[in-house]
C-alpha cells in the first residue's frame, strides 16, 4: 500500500505522506487527486529511481530510502 504521494511536477515535488496516525490512508480516499500547489498528478514511485517511494527526513530535507536522493524541486 502506497505510503508516500510525490508531485510529479520536478519543479514542485510536494510529497504528501498519507500515514494517518499510525495507519495509511488509502489513496482513493485521497480529498485532493492533484498536487493543490501546481495542478499535476501525483506518483508513488521515487522520480529518480521508480521504487515505491519511501522517504525519509534529514534536517528539513526529504530523502529516497531507496536511492538517497533528495526529492527537493529542480532547480530553474
């Protein structure tokens, strides 16, 4: 079950964590089916390396678990 929602936008990358108080909100009952910031759609998936996205935080950073990249907006 997904765990983590991502923008799919690389210059937004909102990442929505759908954990609510200890259990996971399914996405179909998701209020909003696109990022509220850009308009684009949402992924599960690590936009740099398409494992189900599992983030983790270090500072006030957002990190893949899985590949260890910061998942902050490209830079313009």
């Amino acid at each position: 079950m997904e765990c983590f929602l991502i923008c799919t936008n690389a210059k937004c990358r909102m990442i929505v964590d759908l954990g609510e108080g200890g259990q996971v909100l399914e996405r179909s009952k998701l209020v909003i089916d696109e990022c509220p910031e850009c308009g684009h759609p949402w992924s599960s998936q690590c936009p740099f390396c398409g494992c189900p996205l599992e983030v983790t935080g270090r500072g006030n950073l957002s990190h893949c678990l899985h590949c260890k990249k910061i998942l902050r907006p490209a830079a313009t």
